[in-house]
C-alpha cells in the first residue's frame, strides 16, 4: 500500500511526488486552479486547463518546468504512473490516479459527482488506497437538486428586477461565477460580471465552454441587469442605489446563513461532494484505505469506520500522531 505522508502537504515518498502542496515542493500535482490549491513547483503537473486558469491569475517563474498532462494520459517518472481524471469541481479540475510499486492510490482532490454546465463530469476509478476531501462530511449537508436551486436562483432575479432592484450574485470568481453564468444564460439572462469573473471566463470559453452574452462591469452599466460579483468586492456595491444580494455556496444549507454572510437570501449551489456524493465515491472506489483531508475530516472518517472502513482523517491532531 502506498505510505502517504504530511510533508509540506499531502506527500508520496515512493513516486516522491507531493499533491496540492502548500509550500513550493520539486516536483508536485496541482489539482484545479482554486488559490488555496494552485502553486507553481519546480516541475508543476495540471492539465492543461488547469495551467491555463494559473496563468491567467500569475505567472509561473522562470524556471518552472510545466508538465500539461490531459485526463486519462498517464504520465511516468521514477517508478510511478501518474494518471489525472476529471474531478468535476471546476473547468480542469483532476483526480490524481499513483500507481508505485506499493499499489494504487486516488486522490480526490476537490470534486463532486453532480452534473456541471461548465466542467467535466467527474469519473471514479479503483484504487487501494483513497485520499478524499470532506469539506461537507456531515449527514445534514445533502443539497437539493441542481435543476430547484437553478430555477430558485433565476426566480429571485426576476423577482428583484421585478422590483426594480438590482440582484447581485456573490460567487467566486473562479468556476462558481461561469456556472452562474451559464445557467442564466440558459433562462435568457445576460449578466453584468466584474472583471475579475471576466479574466477566467475567457479561459473558460477558449476552452470552449458556452457561458452566453455577458457584459464586464463598468460601475454604472447595471440598470435592470444582474450582477455576479466575487464576494471580496462587496464593498464597491455602494455605487448601486437598490440592491438585493443572494450568496451562491454550499454552505447555504446552514440556517442563518444569510445572517453570517450579510445578504438577502442564500441558494446553496455548491462545486464539492455534499455528504452522500461522499459516501458514493467510498463505495465506488472500494479502497482498503481511506484518509479524509480538508472540512470534517474527523466526523467523516469516524463515519466510514463505523461502515466498517478504515478510514483515519490525515491531518487530524491524534491521527496524524499515528501517521508519523
Ligand atoms: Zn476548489
């Protein structure tokens, strides 16, 4: 069984290969383009998309050596194989498929299972030994279908237009935004985006994905129009006289949360597994090993042990005692 180790983050000594890690590392997978994932290493692997979304927020230093590694293209270096499967989280997102002289590991990184207007459907494959991310690894974070909470979302834009009130989507720049984008698009919505959604939604659409006619935000082209706008900008709404603003995140299915997020209302469409997405991917992988990593690491872990897996959450304080 592949040893997996936390070494500047989630680190293979056998493929001596290091997976989304924090710090820069010699040679390292980058799962999808989100900040908190992406970092350049001296050798970097990511699909092409991937790398694309990257450059388009920073450019990689000089020195860099670029791997773009397509889905399903295995990739060899120091008696490992390297395989990258879509993950369904963003446009480019991967799975990382090690096969060493150990065994077999996948590892998640961000996914979900549920269809995407704008990426990749996720794909599962066998291994022994699982990495998954348990951001929602609770029972209660089971979302409603995709199709109610989209037809919620335009619903409440034409309500507020209706109103003669700007609604104004908080979502993330990066994948959350397109998929908004997109689903409106679909309801004959044009929306006016802030530049920020608008520097990745063009590497989205040269990677040929359809997000409908849109316009950049030029702080006073928004009469009647829906705006979707990152979280972090809200401050520039006070340029805009009536509004009502909405969060678009998974984490919408907690009560309170248009309190905790300073908003009118809350649709939780989420990029990640939600709980039974989770327990889906264990069952489909069938590995002997799983470790969870991000979110409720513990409280899912302790779950599959209970369904009788064994399962340790990687990074957990007496677990990682364990590990090392
Ligand atoms: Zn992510």
């Amino acid at each position: 069984m592949i040893n997996v180790q936390l070494k500047k983050g989630i680190y293979l000594p056998s493929a001596a290969l290091w997976l989304d890690p924090k710090k820069t590392v010699p040679l390292g997978v980058v799962t999808h383009a989100h900040s908190d994932h992406a970092g350049w290493h001296r050798e970097t692997i990511a699909t092409p998309a991937t790398i694309a979304l990257m450059k388009a927020r920073k450019t990689a230093p000089s020195r860099t050596i670029i791997h773009e590694l397509p889905y399903f293209t295995p990739w060899e270096r120091s008696h490992a194989r390297i395989t990258l499967i879509p993950a369904g989280h963003v446009l480019g997102s991967a799975q990382v498929l090690v096969e060493t002289e150990e065994g077999s590991l996948l590892y998640t990184g961000d996914f979900k299972r549920r269809e995407s207007l704008t990426c990749e459907e996720a794909t599962t494959r066998k291994a022994e030994t699982l990495i998954i991310e348990s951001t929602f690894g609770l029972p209660r974070y089971s979302f409603p279908p995709s199709e109610q909470t989209h037809q919620r979302i335009i619903d409440f834009c034409h309500r507020t237009l209706e109103s003669q009130e700007n609604p104004v989507l908080l979502a993330y720049s990066l994948g959350k935004a397109q998929e908004l984008m997109a689903i409106l698009s679909q309801a004959g919505i044009n929306p006016v985006i802030h530049e920020s959604v608008a520097k990745i939604s063009a590497v989205y659409e040269e990677h040929g994905i359809d997000l409908g006619s849109y316009t950049v935000w030029d702080k006073v082209n928004h009469e009647k129009k829906v705006l979707i706008l990152p979280p972090n900008v809200r401050s520039s709404l006070s340029s805009l006289k009536k509004i009502r603003s909405a969060i678009i995140s998974g984490w919408a299915v907690n009560e309170g949360a248009i309190y905790r997020y300073q908003c009118d209302e809350a649709f939780p469409l989420s990029d990640h597994a939600d709980h039974g997405e989770l327990i889906e991917h264990v069952e489909e992988v069938e590995a002997q090993k799983i470790y969870t990593v991000h979110g409720y690491t513990e409280e899912f872990a302790r779950d599959l042990r209970y369904l009788g897996i064994d399962a340790l959450a990687l990074g957990g304080v007496n677990q990682l005692e364990l590990l090392l």
